[in-house]
C-alpha cells in the first residue's frame, strides 16, 4: 500500500529506467503460411511503462544480495560498483525505517541504521530526522533513495550484460571459425567428403549456438541477436578472405561490438554505438586475476594462422629439459584447454548417439556402422606392415558386411568376428609387454557381447547395444595403439630433433608464414614489441648491473616498505640449491637483451596476455607465457598477503618476537601454496581467511578482537591490491626485480642471490624458489626463439 502512496504522488520520472527492468521482446513468430502474426487491436487503455511497478520487488531483493555477499554479486570494485553499493545502503535503511514507522507507527520509529555505520557516509544524511519526520516526508525520501538506487542498479546492470552479451558472441564466433577449419568449409558453405566425425561437429556446433542465441536474445533481445549474426558474418567473411589471401587474420571475436552503454537518462550514447567492448577483466572475481586484465575467451587466434601439430611438438622438444614431453605439463593446462575437452566428449557422445539412433526402429540406417568398420579397417591397415595389409582387407569385407545387415538378420556373427579379428590385430600391434593385460580385457568384452540381452527397457535392440560397445571399444583399442606408435617414433627423432634439425625445420616453417627475414616489418605485433623493448632495455640493463655490483650486501636483512609500520627485518630464506650452474645468464649481447627483457615486460604487464598481442614469434609459447605471468601475479598477492599481517600483528603487538612473527608468516606461505596452487581463482574471503587462520598462532583473542583483526586485514588487503597504492607499486616493483635478476642473471646462484636481496625487500624472501622455477620458463623460451628467431630479430632490431 504504501508503495502505491509512493508512487502517487509528485515524484520523478524513472520510466525509462523501468524498461531497462523488462526483459527484451523476442521476435514476432511468422505463422507457418510464411506471414508475419500480427495481434487484433484493442482500445489503447495504458502505456506500457504505467503498467509497470515503480518498486521491483526483484530489484529491492538484490540491494539486500549487494550489501550481503558483494564479492559474490559485484564482478569488479570500480567505482559505478562504490556508487551501487552507497545506493543500496541508503535505500535499505529508508525501507527497513519506513516499514517500521509503519508497523509501530510515526512517534516511536527511530533512526538505526540496520547496517554498519561504516557501510558509507551517505546513508547517514537522513539519520537526523529519524522521530520528527512525518509519514509523507518519509514516503518522499524513500522514494528518492529509491530512484538513486535504482539509476545505479540499471547502469551497473547494463555494464554487466555488456560483458556476458560479449563473452556469448566471442564463444558463438570461435565455435563458428573451428568448424569452418575442421570441416573445410568453402564460401558457399559446403564441403566434400564429410566424414560422420565433421557432421558430429557440425550438429554440436549448431544446437550449442542455438543455445548461444537463445542466452542473448534473453539478455539483449533482436539487438543482441543482431550484433551476434554481424559478429558471425564478419568472422565468416574474414576467414574466407584470409584463406583466399593466405594472409594471417586477426581473430575477429576480439573486438565484437556490445554497445549497451547508458548516459545519464538510459538511453545508449549515439558515440559509443559503434564501440567495442573491453570485457577482458569484467567477470573475474579471483584476486589474482583481478590484479590484471582476464585472458580468457578473446585470445584464440584465426584458424588459418594456427601452427600445426608438427610445429607444436618440435617446439615442445625443444624447450624440454627432462624425458618427458612437455605438451604434457601443466604449463599447457588452462582452463581454455579443460574447456575444449569439455566440448570433445561432448561430441563423442553426441556422435554416438547419433549412430544408436540410425540403427533404431523399422528401417534402420547402417551407412555410418560401415564407415565406422571401414575407419576400424583403415586404422589397422595404416599401422600395420607391408605383410599384413592385404590379410586386413581380406578378413575386413565392408561388401559382405553390407550384405548381411540390409539382409535385416541383425546376426552378430559376422560382426563379432570382425570385431575379435581387429582386437587380436591391434593385441599383436602392440607392446608384448601388454598382450596379457589386452587380452584379458579383449576376452572379457566379447563375453560380455555375447552375454547381452535380447531387449533392454529403451527399446534398443541387443543388436545394437553390441555393435556399438563393440566398435567404441576397438576404435579407443587403436587410438591408443596410434598415440604409443606416435611416442616411440617421437622418442627416436628427439636427438635430431633436439640439434640443428629442430631449429631449422621451426625456421622454415615461420619463414613460409611471415615471409623471410628481410622482411621482418611484415611482423606488426614484434615489431612493436622490439621497439617497446628497446627503449627500457638499457634502463634495465644498467639497474641489474647495479644490483650486481651491491650484490654481497644483499646478504643481510633489510627493512620492509617504507609506507607500513617498521618492524623486524624479514631472515634470509635459504634458497633452493640448483644443483648445477643453472640455465644461462645474459652476457649483455644485443638480441639476447632484447628478448630477455621484452619477456619480462610481456609476462608483468597490467593487462593479461592476449594472443593478438602477443609477438607472433612467440605464439608457439603463449600457453607458457600466460603460466608465467600466472605465477608472477600469484607471487604479487602472496607477498602482499604476507606483508599485510606482518603489519597487522605488529601494530597489534609491538613486543611480538620476531621468532614468533616468522612462525606465522610462515604458516601463511604454507597455506598460501596450498590454496593458489589447488585454486588459482581464490578470492579475498579465502586468502582472508588463510591469514587468520595464520595469525591464531601468534595468541588467542577475544571474539571482539578477532572480528576487529579479520576487518582490519580485509581491509587494508584490499586496499594494498589496487594498482594505484603504494604498497602494491613497491610489491610489484620488487617481484619484477626479482625476475629480472634471475631472467638476465640466469637461474644459477647468481640469479638466486639476486631474486632472493629483491623479495627480502618486501619480506617475501620464502618465494625466490617459486621465482627462479618460473624465470627458468622465460629463460629457456628466450634461448629457443634467438635460435629459431634471431635473423628476424637482428633485422628488426
């Protein structure tokens, strides 16, 4: 009732903020005759926007979420974000006060703030008047905070749709380019020769972006969908283009136009119509990540300018230091990558159940139970030698196999003798260390084929349950046969590969795709790189000489940052023993500076590593780049973190002792290894909680004390983690010189030493291990691409 007095009288227009409250209209359906529908008119009784609440009861119920959980609800903490929190604040406590005023009744309602009084300043403006004002006043400033609350709620809504609308139309857009690849589109949109693999693909890549479309039509309504078809155009003529130039393209879901942008009355801003999105940080609510731009989504590349498989694994063998191969390590597993597994067994299953379904009812088809023998029949004669092929096809009839299904018989003999043949081939294929174990395995499915029953409950005949657990199990059977044939043959190339050999076929490759060295300029994003490096390299060069030279007084401790509280110096960590001399260090030649230096700035820029923006020599090692600059901004919060409740428990405790100051810290870094290594996207309450969990040992507190240290920490945590405080400049500044030491001094004493005098400046000295292991990354990705790279360099530079 109240809410209906509200709205009576004189108060301000917010209509055009209502609609943005309304769900976007779906496009009108045609009728099935091809006419558009078009609704009977009725008598025009009220406008849209009047029949519309004033008060949302939805909107009112996420100010409480706001105030509550805003780490959970706010994806950033901006200032449109400080301005919707104040909003809210102010407008929950005019509710609560209204509503109690109307319970209990003008004369006893009084002015409590239901929140905390730190909350925000603005929310106490109105705390004065609490038991004089009359029942109309309150309904007037209840409205008014309404309004302010509900202007920042619809712009900060509106911001965040901007964002996800540009996440679904990149991922709309990449699924699109790697079908194109995969299938072989032409511009007509056809393609020869589908095999039921590519029409797998192309089925999943349709229904998946159906409900892409779906997703943005609710979110944005006929002008989402219609930026998202512009998108997908554009990404389609692109690719076309590129593939008929055999130039490189530049991914075109990096710069999707969103344009959902407000002004002051709700309407989009005509200038930033035609804008694109900058969506690279929004939605990440890790602290970690929030320290710089995401690099998520928009760092796929074209297609066309992909390096292939070879390229890749001539790569990894190169940078490789042990017997293993490093594709396999976790440098390479992002959460792109455990994505796009995601999506592959999703198509396998989604295959799969195409293939159960061709074989159901009356009539069924059984072209791809022939093409998936044939594949079965292709795969065995491909791994096989010269003596057996011609026993393969014998013994695999794909004409007899054809005959006995379209007799409609469904009898498995025939079948399961070609299904135990290929299983004994793929057993003799293989290692004789395995025969035991395959066999058993082997003799175990066929039993249980023959075992089935006659019917199960779906309808589905035994048949058909045998048939495609038969061949799903042969196909997985030969997929691995193939990826150990792929090993051993990979193990007997390493040493050539690993020489000359290696470098020059990574040389030829990149030279067929940029061009030859003399023309070098061809490589924008290097180019730029190399000129960006070069005006910082002497710079840098000259403050490592300088840190060289003071070296051995590195040795003793020195006082933390200057902007916290003075205190015991941070002990010497004992670093990690090398065991040997370590990689390399720079000797001060020209090129190896250069690309020393120009990684370093790359993995501890502000902004996340895109691959368009990444030097195209080194798109090989953008998955290594981007775990590097993981771990350097892991070890920005974790020697901020540290730092913080060194200060906290000083202030607190000035006769605390530095024994008993360091057992905590070091309970910390314990616990900090732990919770960013098991979950890189931990946030403030995590990291909050790990160091009070830390601080405990230090001595039991009251509850009130506890409350008062977990809101200091949070606090000043918080606030040492924005990119313009102090305290961050100075962390950042020592994490950079401690990977500087190590990138240009080499991951040997030397560079330990170094590492280990910058993080002792922040007393993060427990770090210079994690340092060196991740410089060690730069170095070697360094030396590979001065080999494979240097004459494009030495032109460049």
């Amino acid at each position: 009732l109240f809410f209906q007095s509200a709205s009576s009288s004189s108060s301000e227009n917010i209509d055009h903020l209502l609609k943005r409250l309304v769900t976007p209209k779906r496009k009108v359906t045609p009728s099935r005759d091809g006419r558009t529908r078009v609704p009977a008119k009725r008598p025009a009784r009220t406008t849209e926007t009047s029949r519309l609440s004033r008060y949302s009861l939805r909107v009112v119920l996420c100010a409480y979420m706001i105030l509550a959980h805003p780490s959970a609800v706010l994806s950033e903490d901006g200032e449109q974000e400080k301005l919707l929190m104040e909003s809210a604040a102010n407008f929950v406590r005019e509710f609560e006060l209204l509503v109690k005023t109307i319970l209990e009744g003008p004369g006893k309602a009084s002015r409590q703030p239901s929140l905390d009084g730190a909350e925000s300043s603005s929310c106490q403006k109105s705390s004065d008047v609490a038991g004089q004002s009359k029942f109309k006043i309150q309904l007037v400033n209840f409205d008014k905070a309404w309004c302010t609350y509900l202007y920042r709620f619809v712009v900060w809504k509106v911001k965040d749709a901007r964002s996800l609308e540009g996440d679904l139309v990149r991922a709309a857009c990449k699924l699109e380019l790697s079908m194109m690849q995969t299938c072989k589109l032409t511009a007509q949109g056809q393609s020869h020769n589908l095999t039921h693999d590519m029409k797998a693909i192309q089925k999943q890549v349709s229904d998946d972006q159906t409900l892409l479309r779906e997703k943005v039509q609710h979110l944005s309504g006929d002008a989402g969908i219609e930026r998202m078809e512009t998108a997908l155009s554009d990404a389609r003529s692109k690719f076309f283009e590129a593939k008929e130039n055999g130039s490189p393209l530049a991914t075109p879901v990096a710069n999707v136009s969103t344009p959902l942008s407000i002004d002051s009355s709700g309407k989009p801003p005509p200038s930033e119509v035609n804008t694109s999105s900058k969506t690279d940080a929004e939605g990440s609510r890790s602290v970690v990540r929030s320290l710089f731009g995401a690099s998520g989504a928009s760092s796929s590349t074209s297609p066309v300018n992909l390096p292939t498989e070879n390229e890749q694994m001539v790569n990894e063998m190169l940078h490789e230091d042990g017997g293993a191969i490093a594709g396999n390590s976790n440098d390479g597993r992002t959460i792109e990558k455990d994505f796009q597994d995601k999506v592959r067994e999703t198509m396998e299953k989604a295959f799969w159940d195409v293939v159960t379904d061709s074989m159901r009812g009356d009539k069924p088809d059984y072209s791809q139970l022939i093409n998936l023998v044939k594949e079965v029949r292709d795969s065995l004669h491909d791994l096989a030698p010269k003596g057996w092929k011609e026993e393969i096809y014998e013994n695999i009839d794909l004409e007899i196999l054809s005959q006995v299904l379209e007799s409609g018989s469904q009898d498995t003999q025939y079948l399961g003798q070609i299904l135990q043949y290929s299983l004994d081939m793929v057993r003799k294929l293989s290692a004789a260390a395995k025969d035991d174990e395959m066999k058993a395995s082997h003799d175990k499915l066929l039993s249980e084929l023959a075992a089935s029953s006659e019917v199960n409950d779906n309808g589905v005949s035994s048949f058909v349950i045998a048939v495609i657990k038969g061949l799903r199990f042969t196909l997985e059977e030969i997929k691995q046969l193939q990826v150990e044939v792929s090993k051993a043959y990979v193990q007997l190339m390493q040493p050539t590969i690993k020489g000359s050999a290696g470098v020059e076929y990574l040389q030829k490759a990149f030279g067929e795709r940029y061009g030859p060295p003399a023309n070098a300029a061809a490589l924008p994003v290097t180019l730029q790189w190399i000129s960006a490096s070069k005006s910082i390299v002497d710079a840098e060069w000259s403050e490592h000489l300088g840190s060289l030279s003071i070296l051995p007084a590195a040795n003793h401790a020195q006082p933390l940052v200057t902007v916290l509280r003075a205190g015991h110096g941070a002990p010497t960590a004992a670093v990690a023993s090398a065991g040997s001399s370590g990689l390399p260090e720079c000797k001060g030649e020209k090129v190896d500076k250069l690309v020393r230096v120009g990684l370093l700035q790359l993995i501890s820029g502000m902004e996340g590593l895109q691959l368009q923006s990444t030097p195209e020599s080194f798109h090989l090692n953008f998955l290594r780049l981007r775990a590097v600059q993981g771990q350097f901004q892991v070890v920005i919060v974790m020697a901020t973190s540290m730092l913080v409740l060194r200060q906290v428990l000083m202030s607190e405790n000035s006769k605390i002792t530095p024994l008993g100051l360091e057992t905590v810290i070091s309970e910390l870094f314990g616990a900090l290894v732990k919770l960013l290594d098991s979950s890189p996207e931990a946030g403030t309450e995590e990291i909050v909680e790990a160091m009070m969990s830390a601080s405990a040992s230090a001595g039991s507190l009251s509850d009130a004390r506890t409350q008062a240290r977990r809101q200091i920490i949070t606090r000043v945590l918080l606030k040492s983690l924005q990119a313009d405080d102090v305290v961050f400049k100075k962390v950042s500044r020592a994490v950079h010189c401690a990977f500087r030491g190590v990138v240009l001094g080499g991951s040997g004493a030397k560079g330990q030493k170094l590492a280990d005098a910058a993080l002792r400046r922040v007393g993060a000295a427990k770090l210079a291990g994690r340092v060196v292991k991740a410089a060690e990354v730069l170095i070697r990705v360094a030396t590979v691409s001065e080999k494979v790279h240097g004459p494009w360099y030495k032109a460049l530079a």
